[in-house]
C-alpha cells in the first residue's frame, strides 16, 4: 500500500448494468480495486428510476440479460421493470459488488492530473477521489427532457415526467393528457386507459409498433427452463438474432439491405390495420418514415387503446399549455387534471454523456472537443487528449444490438486494455490522434449504408441525430464489434510509465 498515490486503481461512474457488468469483467481479471459510484439510492439505472406504471423490457428477458448469468425466473418473455431492479441488485450481491459502491453520490467534476497521472473526481457530497483511471458508465437515458412548450408554468394541475413518476398521484377517474408518443407512452397509455376518467395522447411523430410475442413463464414452461440443458442458451441466442435483425441490421445496413425495413413496415401496417377501428386515427398513428429511423415500439395493446371511448389522439400539435390543460394547434381546448410529459431524454446533447465536466490532459475539456471536433470516440471508448478515460457508451460505440451484448462486449475491451497497461506498467493511456480520426472516419464512410441519412428517414425527428447533424451510432453488426473488442491494436494507444519520482509507487 505504501507510496499509492490514488484512493482506487478504478472509479466507475453509475451502477446501470453497463456499470455492474464492466465491475464484473475488471474483479474477474484481478482488476478489484474499484469504486462504483451512483447518484441514485440505488442501483439497476433506467429500471431503478423509470418506475411508470407498465414498465416492461421491449427484448426477450433471455437476452436482455448477462449471458454469464442467465435466469429461469423471468414471469414473461419481457421482464418488467422492477424485475430487472431485482436481477441488478442480486448481480451487486452475487458478484460481491456492495461493499465497493456508493449510493445517493453523484461525479461533479472530473480532472486529469498530467504530473500524477490519476483523476482527481470531485463528488457530491463535496469529498475528492483520485483514481487511476476513470470508467464512465452514465447511460444515456437518464436525463428527462420536457420539452419548451408556452405555458408551460401556468398548469394549475399535477404534472409529472414519466421518468420520475408520482405514486402519490391517483389516477383513478381523473382527466390525464400524456405528452409524446415513445417507448414509454406505449407501455403507460394501455396501463392506465381503463382507469381515468379520460384519456388524451398528444403526438408529435407516430412510431412504429411492432407486435410483442409475449408469453408468462410459469408453470411447465418455467420447468422446462430451469431443468432442461441448452433451452434457455437457445432461447437466448433466438433472442439475439431477432435483435440483430430487426435493429442492428435494419438500420447500418439499410442500403444492402432495404427489404428488411419494407418487411417490418407491412407487419406494423397490418398491425395498424387489424388493431385501429376509426379509420382517421388509424392514419394519423401511421409514420410517414421508414421502420428503424427511430426508436420501434414493441406492443399488442396500444393501438387497440385508440378504439376506446374515453381515449383521444390529438395529433395536430400543441399550441400552449393552459392553466387548465392544453390548446392545441387546431384550436381545441383539453382540461386535464393530470399532465404527463413522457417526452424522452437529453441524448447526444451536449452535458449528457458524461453528464459533469471532464478536464483531460492540459485541462482540455471534453464537450469542448466535441463541440469543435464533432462527437467522436476510438471504438467509442477513447477520447485522444484524455488519458486514463474510458467510455462504456461513447460516440460510435453502440450498434444497436441488444444491450447486454454489447456491455459484455465494451467490457472485453476495458479489461484487455487496463490488463496491457497494468502489464507493462503503464500510468498514462492515451489513444493515440491518428488512429482516432481513422476509426472517426470508417464511421463516416460506413454511414452510407445506414438507414438514418437516407430519405426514408425524413420527417422522423430521431432523437439519434446529434447537434453535428450526425448519428454517432457505430455502422456494424454484433460479431465485428465482439471481435474488436478483443483485437483491437494496442499499438493505437501511447502508454507509458511516469518516471517514479513524479508518480510515487503504484500498486
Ligand atoms: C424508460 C426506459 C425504457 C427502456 N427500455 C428499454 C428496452 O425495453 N430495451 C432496451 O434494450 N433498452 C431499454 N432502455 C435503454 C436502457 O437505458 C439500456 O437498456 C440500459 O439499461 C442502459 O444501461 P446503462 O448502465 O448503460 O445506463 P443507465 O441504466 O442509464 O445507468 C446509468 C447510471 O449512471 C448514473 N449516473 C449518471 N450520471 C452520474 C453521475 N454524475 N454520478 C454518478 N452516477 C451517475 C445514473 O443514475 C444511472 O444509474 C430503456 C431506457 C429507459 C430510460
């Protein structure tokens, strides 16, 4: 212990599951000398915070899940969201994780120290941590964005932001306009229809529903999962393959492949078709966008919520919020009791990912990089000027795929490159210039073949655009980014060893 000269070799931002699955990785290589600090008060990230009423998994449990530590215990093909709170905090105890995290402390500011070669973290709680190296894993939906609506203060009524839901609040018999047509509306609007007293969907741009083949997993089937070999790795592998299909390849290979958007469209048209009665509404629910610009829905009882007599889409925007509700664009006034703004997150805007200042070498800040060199990141993971920094989702890292294959994968690559520096001893890991604008550039060359800068994306208002105009989602299918992940040449990185005197004796 003598002479370290930071409090962990690791400090890594969030307890989300790309958190708990990179602290999992490092403590299996012999990497255990880490702090996993979490601003919420607990951990499980997006399933710890989004707790609106039907909140569920849009892939298969089976997959959407470490594949080191599979369960038979899901209730369903889609866990729900209190489940997968669950599953994180048995992955904190089973992989001996507590007692190296803090809750309710948020990063507020990170700096590099180039004499050192440590980052010096400032907490919320007004306390510094020095590490090594510094992982952030802060997820990118985790701060809610309400949109710039006029009037927005004068709502005499409850509001809230499906991302931090109310209990307190009742529902029952209450006039209730929800705000945005996303991933979140599609679960909430069917939870709570049959209950208010009224219902009205304000929607912007229509997303695309796919069905959901849901099954509850109890009984014989929760049998079969737990004594019979090989089916829940099969279920599993099934599930990835339709993940890779209906995401990753629909969307970075859309030029190769323009058939598979087609097939998915006539599936969500005949949805439209056979679940929407009011043959207007069931236009206004149509996008006018090709599948995979934004972000599908996966639901059988949304649209069907549309037939019912206490439920109104009101599609022609929003003029103002009232006091008593909202105008909208067509001169309708709505009176509401209840307004819920289930209008999404910050993304790639600026001071979302990571969500604190990052002062790297020479003080150069990060959002200022990006801000003057677009979004970018070698492999999504490395910063040039930002030593000791390692990106779980930084600019072009994710492809899209699900999201357990590519923590698992992101993982791989932060362990091979922290065991090659603690191999030779290295202090400072820094990517090298040159070989960030070669991997930038193969991402702007590779977009060509994705769906999001063809015309078919028109009109989407896809929340993967960033303030650049670009979509720093990484062109590739699930096996290239695995194989990199462990093949990726080290020789693109300068590590080196602060001479002894400067660094003290590392342990
Ligand atoms: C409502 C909702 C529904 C979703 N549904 C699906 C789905 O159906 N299928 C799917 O594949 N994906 C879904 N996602 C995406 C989901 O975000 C990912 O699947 C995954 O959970 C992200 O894990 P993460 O650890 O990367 O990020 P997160 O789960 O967002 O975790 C990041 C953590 O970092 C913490 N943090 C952030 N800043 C700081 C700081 N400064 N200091 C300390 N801690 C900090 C946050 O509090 C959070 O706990 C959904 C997301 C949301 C929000």
């Amino acid at each position: 212990m003598t002479g370290q000269i930071f409090d962990h070799e690791v400090v890594i931002v969030g307890a989300g599951f790309s958190g708990i699955g990179v602290a999992i990785k490092l403590d299996e290589a012999g990497i255990n000398d880490f702090l996993i600090v979490e601003s919420a008060s607990g951990a499980g990230g997006a399933w710890h915070s989004n707790t609106y009423p039907g909140v569920v998994v849009d892939v298969p449990s089976f997959a959407y899940s470490f594949s080191f530590e599979q369960s038979s215990e899901w209730s369903g093909v889609y866990a729900k969201g209190a489940e997968l709170k669950a599953y994180a905090e048995h992955c904190l105890d089973k992989y001996n994780l507590r007692s190296r995290l803090v809750l309710n402390t948020a990063i507020t500011t990170a700096e590099f120290d180039d004499e050192l070669h440590i980052w010096r973290l400032t907490l919320s709680t007004g306390r510094e941590v020095t590490s090594r190296f510094l992982i952030t894993a802060t997820g990118a939906l985790t701060q809610p964005k309400t949109p710039d609506i006029p009037g927005a203060d004068d709502f005499r009524g409850v509001t809230m932001h499906s991302a931090r839901w109310n209990h307190d609040v009742d529902l029952a018999g209450k006039r209730v306009g929800i705000i945005g047509t996303g991933a979140s509306t599609v679960t909430i609007a069917p939870t709570i229809a049959p209950t208010v007293e009224h219902l009205t969907v304000f929607q912007r741009t229509p997303i695309w529903i796919m069905p959901k083949p849901e099954a509850k997993l109890d009984g014989p089937q929760r049998t079969v999962l737990r004594h019979v070999p090989g089916v829940l790795p099969a279920l599993r592998a099934a599930s990835n393959v339709l993940g890779e299909v209906s995401y990753t390849l629909t969307t970075n290979y859309y030029r190769q492949l323009p058939i598979v958007p087609k097939v998915y469209e006539r599936i969500g048209r005949l949805q439209l078709l056979h679940q929407v009665r009011d043959k207007q509404t069931r236009k206004a629910l149509t996008p006018k966008y090709a599948v995979g610009c934004k972000r599908v829905g996966f639901s059988n009882d949304y649209l069907p919520t549309f037939n019912r007599p206490n439920v109104t889409l009101e599609a022609s925007g929003i003029e103002r919020i009232t006091p008593t509700g909202i105008r909208a664009k067509d001169g309708t006034e709505h009176h509401f009791d209840v307004l819920i703004f289930a209008t999404g997150f910050k993304t790639f805007e600026s001071g979302n990912m990571p969500p604190f200042p990052v002062l790297g070498a020479g003080g150069a800040d990060l959002e200022a990089f990006w801000d003057e060199h677009r979004y970018q990141a070698y492999y999504g993971v490395s910063v040039p000027g930002f030593p000791n920094l390692l990106l779980m989702n930084g600019p072009y890292a994710y492809n899209l795929t699900v999201y357990f294959q590519f923590i698992e994968s992101q993982a791989r690559y932060i362990v091979r490159l922290l065991g090659t520096a603690r191999r030779i001893k290295a202090t400072f890991v820094d990517v090298k210039r040159e070989a960030n604008d070669r991997y930038f550039a193969s991402m702007l060359a590779r977009r060509r073949n994705q769906i999001y800068f063809s015309d078919s994306c028109n009109g989407s208002n896809s929340y993967f655009f960033d303030q650049h105009g670009d979509v720093p989602i990484r062109a590739a299918l699930t096996p290239e980014v695995h194989w990199t992940s462990g093949h990726f040449n080290l020789k693109d990185y300068d590590m080196h060893t602060a001479p002894k005197s400067a660094v003290g004796v590392n342990r």
